[in-house]
C-alpha cells in the first residue's frame, strides 16, 4: 500500500471515529448524561517530588469500581461487550477483527471500548499485535489494556479500551522524565527497553519503529514476568496494565507489571475503606473513586501504601 493511501485510510478511520463519538454522545442519553457528568467531576493532585497523582471522584465509576469479576458473578451476567446483549442504542465502528464503541461509562473526555468480535477470554499474549495496529489506526488515542485481574471489568471478553492521548500522567511524565527517571535495558537499533525508577511504581517502556521487534521485546518481558515468584498464583497470565501510544511513526508501549487486584483499603471497615480498585488508569496516575466521602478521605500516605500493595 502507498503511504498516501495508507494515511488517507488513517484519517478516514479517525473522522469515522470522531463522527461516531459525537453521533452517540448526542443520540444516546446515557452517553450524553454521563460524558456532561464529567465537567463536574471533582479532582486534586498529591505531590511526590518530580510527579503527582491525581485522585479523581467520578460517581458514574461505581459500575467497573464495584464490579465483581469472580468466576461465579461472571457466569450469571450477560456479556454486556457482546454485540447480541449491548444497548440498541449503542453502535459500533467495524475494525476487523474489533468494533469500535463509545464507553457510557467515561474517565475520559473521549472514551472508548474495541471488543473483539467473538467471545474470548481477556488474553494480550495472542493480540498485542493488534494493540499496535489499533494504536496507529487511533493515533489521537492512546489505547490501552487491563488484565484478566488487574481492572478488567469483563474479564470473560478480550478487549481494550481507548481515550484521550494526553490525560494520563505516567504518558506525559515519561516525556520529562526520561533522561532522569529511567534505565535503558535494552537496545537493537529498531527498539528500546527502559524501566522507570523513583516512580512510585514499576514501569517498563517499550519504544520501536518496528512492529514485529515491538512485539519481541513484549514478549520477552512477559516470560520475565510469567516466571517472576512475584507473578499472581493460578493466574491466566502475569498481572499487566498495558498502554501504547503511536507518534511521529513509532510506539511507545507502557508495561506495568502487578502483584495485587485490589489493595486493603477497597475491603476496610466502612470508616476507613477507599473504594478504589485500581487499573490502568490508576497504575498511569489518576486514581478513580466513585465514592465523595472516599475522595475527601485520602492522603497522600493512602496512596504510597495502595501503589505498593499493588504494584510489583
């Protein structure tokens, strides 16, 4: 394919996807009454030395938030990513293998879930290729992955989701940081390797020009990761909180390795308890509570103890 016609393609893609956007968010009530909820979302910024963390309270969150993804609960409920049981309201953008919808339940300014269109098992081993052409085809998006046990709402269906480049801190973060804040790990020319240090958490970064390097050194990790002691026992894989971002013709690939599902605090004694149990979203630097009395709540100690109660 020439490469005029390669990004006229993109570009088609991205105003399909925009169309859609504002099609739903104005014909579909729970879309519209949900994303203008967020304008009166309430949120502030703890400092740690070079970052901040952002807590967020987002009451239309309590869905994912309190969402129970034992084998049990997941067994009696409809698929809701499915497209025989979604809303008739909702609709859907054709990308191979995916559909592209509209999230009614947004962090997001723009905010979106790509099911694949059969019913499999939330796995990224077999699909991470496909989170990189996603990222190209959605380069105004940053997309990203939760894992089976690390905020996946619908556990039982593959998919990932997608939103506005700029919101998550850890993306821009890494941007200022990186001369300062990280180790090179690896380097064949066509893709680095770096990990992040003084964060907080454990990050690695994944950058390359090339699609099938990328996808080597993803799967390198995660042997290291499937071998890790450290790694969820009876697990489907490693617990992982991926992000991968396309610009200026390469990836740049976020892996957030992960030891815990939810921390203490998301089962304390009422006086006590944050209901916030973290995802992608969380392990990038926005932690979501869909709870008032939760977001006044939190300290800055709260959220040390949370990151290294979940993160490896």
């Amino acid at each position: 394919m020439k490469q005029n016609d390669s990004k006229h393609i993109l570009q088609t893609i991205n105003l399909n996807i925009k169309h859609l956007f504002h099609e739903q968010v104005s014909n579909w009530e729970l879309a519209r009454v949900n994303f203008a909820g967020l304008a009166t979302v309430k949120s502030k910024s703890f400092s740690f030395g070079d970052v901040e963390v952002k807590v967020q309270f987002n009451p239309g969150r309590i869905i994912s938030s309190g969402a129970k993804t034992d084998a049990k609960s997941i067994a009696a409920r409809p698929c809701f990513l499915c497209a025989a049981k979604r809303p008739q309201e909702q609709t859907a953008i054709d990308f191979g293998d995916y559909e592209i919808l509209v999230n009614p339940f947004p962090i997001f300014p723009d905010h979106f879930t790509i099911p694949r269109k059969e019913h499999v098992p939330q796995q990224i081993l077999p699909y991470f290729a496909d989170m990189l052409q996603l990222a190209v085809a959605m380069d105004d998006y940053l997309v990203f992955y939760n894992g089976p046990q690390c905020g996946a709402s619908a556990p039982d269906h593959m998919h990932f989701q997608a939103g506005t480049k700029d919101f998550l801190p850890l993306v821009n973060d890494y941007k200022r940081l990186k001369r300062t804040h990280t180790d090179l790990l690896s380097d064949n020319g066509k893709t680095q390797v770096y990990r992040l240090k003084n964060y907080l958490r454990t990050a690695y970064v994944i950058e390359s020009v090339d699609l099938e390097s990328a996808k080597l050194a993803f799967e390198n990790l995660y042997a290291q990761f499937s071998s890790s002691p450290l790694s969820a026992i009876n697990a489907t894989e490693p617990m992982l909180n991926i992000v991968c971002t396309y610009e200026n013709d390469h990836w740049t690939v976020f892996v957030i390795p992960r030891k815990a599902f939810r921390p203490l605090q998301y089962t304390a004694p009422e006086n006590e308890q944050l209901l916030i149990s973290p995802a992608t979203v969380e392990m990038c630097g926005v932690l979501i509570t869909p709870m008032e009395a939760h977001f006044e709540r939190i300290t800055k100690n709260d959220i040390e103890s949370i990151f290294e109660q979940v993160s490896i």
